[in-house]
C-alpha cells in the first residue's frame, strides 16, 4: 500500500499533535492523582522523576518526526 506525500506529511503531523498533546494530558492528570495518592513524598518523586525521563523521550521522538517532516516535505519524491 503506497500514499502520496501530502498523505505522509498529514499522518506526521497528526503523530506531531500527538505527542505535544498527551506529554501535556498526562502531565496534568499525573500531578492530580499523586496529589490526591497519599503516597510518601519520595514515592511521588521516584515516579515524576520517570514521568520527566519520559516527557524527555517525548521530545526527541517529536524532534524526529518534525525533521522527518521536513525532509520529505523537500523531497521530490510522490509516493511513499
């Protein structure tokens, strides 16, 4: 199954507001629930302190795309 370029080029984007939106959902609702937990204060910054490696890791994976979008947004080529 092949696509045309405007057709990669809209499911990068779509994985681009993806990633920018759930780091930001996740965000929120992680902060609530460890308000509300009743966990000891170091259990809450073991596990922010993993939420931030991953929002980490979500950052490099949308620089990725972005410059995968930009790549073939350059490129001459129709169909992927």
């Amino acid at each position: 199954m092949s696509m045309t370029k405007e057709e990669l080029l809209k499911v990068i984007d779509d994985a681009i507001d993806l990633e920018e939106r759930s780091i930001r959902i996740y965000r929120k609702h992680l902060d609530t629930a460890l308000f509300w937990s009743g966990l000891p204060e170091l259990k809450r910054d073991q596990i922010n302190m993993h939420f931030n490696f991953l929002a980490t890791e979500s950052s490099k994976h949308w620089a990725k795309l972005a410059a995968l979008r930009k790549k073939i947004e350059k490129g001459g080529k129709d169909v992927y």
